[in-house]
C-alpha cells in the first residue's frame, strides 16, 4: 500500500478501514482468478475523478 506522505488526516474506525481494506483486496482477488497485482495508492484529491482520467 502506497500512502503520500501529505495525506490529509481523518478520523475513522481503525477496524471498519481495516475491514474495508481486506474486502477490496479480497474482491480484487477473486476478479482476478488468473492471478494478477492488487495495488492500492493513496493522495490527496479534493475531486477523485481528476485522479481517475489520468490513469
């Protein structure tokens, strides 16, 4: 897991993150039944969807 260095902080429920976490890389997994890479980066955007069209 890649995390910027400049993330904006939150407040959250470390374990519903964390079982959130596990849940998209389980799904990940299964929709990769061939095997493949799971990679998740993290950084700060006020509109994700700028993020998304780059990619």
């Amino acid at each position: 897991m890649q995390v910027s260095s400049d993330m904006w902080q939150v407040r959250a429920d470390a374990t519903e993150l964390e079982f959130a976490i596990i849940n998209i890389a389980v799904n990940a997994r299964d929709a990769m039944p061939q095997g493949g890479w799971f990679d998740s980066l993290s950084e700060r955007s006020r509109d994700g969807r700028q993020r998304l069209a780059r990619r």
